[in-house]
C-alpha cells in the first residue's frame, strides 16, 4: 500500500512557522496554530504575507520607536504572559469546582 508514503509526503509540503517571524511580527507558534502574541488572534493561514498584514494593520505602529533588544525583550514578556494564562486556566477552574464541594 502505498497511502502511508504519499500522506507523510504531503505532510511535508506544508509551509512551517519560521523563527524570524517571532521577531519581525509578533507571532508565535502555539498548539498547531500561529498566535499573535499582542492580541492572542489565531491565524489559520500560514502564510508570511498574513503575518506582515496583521502585524502592520494592528501593531505595528506601537512598536515603531523600539530598538531590536526592547523588541527582543517585548517578546519575550508577551511569551510568557500567553504561557502564563493558559497554565493558569485548568488551576483557577479546579479551584472554583473545589470551592463548589465545600
Ligand atoms: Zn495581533
């Protein structure tokens, strides 16, 4: 059978995140899917040209006066405030339900 092959073969035309797009739009690549780290939008289209347009049209102005370490350093807040939130989500429901039962 030869259906095993050619799925793994169309696996691997699709277009991968790139790192440098971290950096030059504020994007991250985050359970499958690329988030915008400012808004937390999820973007389908993998596509560097969707990245730029949002990037431009909803950010980009906000950062205009950065120099590429407080850039660096924006990223990496925003990271960490994204890993943060969904790390913190499953604690404050388990901790609502545990409330409930007292
Ligand atoms: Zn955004």
């Amino acid at each position: 059978m030869e259906t095993s092959t050619s799925k793994r073969q169309a696996t691997n035309s699709m277009v991968y995140f790139k790192p440098s797009w971290e950096e030059e739009f504020f994007f991250a690549e985050h359970d499958g899917a690329v988030k915008c780290l400012v808004c937390c939008k999820k973007l389908n289209q993998l596509k560097r040209y969707n990245l730029q347009r949002h990037y431009k049209t909803y950010h980009e102005a906000a950062h205009l006066n950065y120099s590429s370490t407080q850039r660096r350093a924006e990223i990496e807040r925003l990271k960490m405030k994204l890993l943060k939130t969904e790390r913190d989500l499953p604690y404050a429901v388990s901790y609502f339900r545990s409330t409930i039962h007292k």
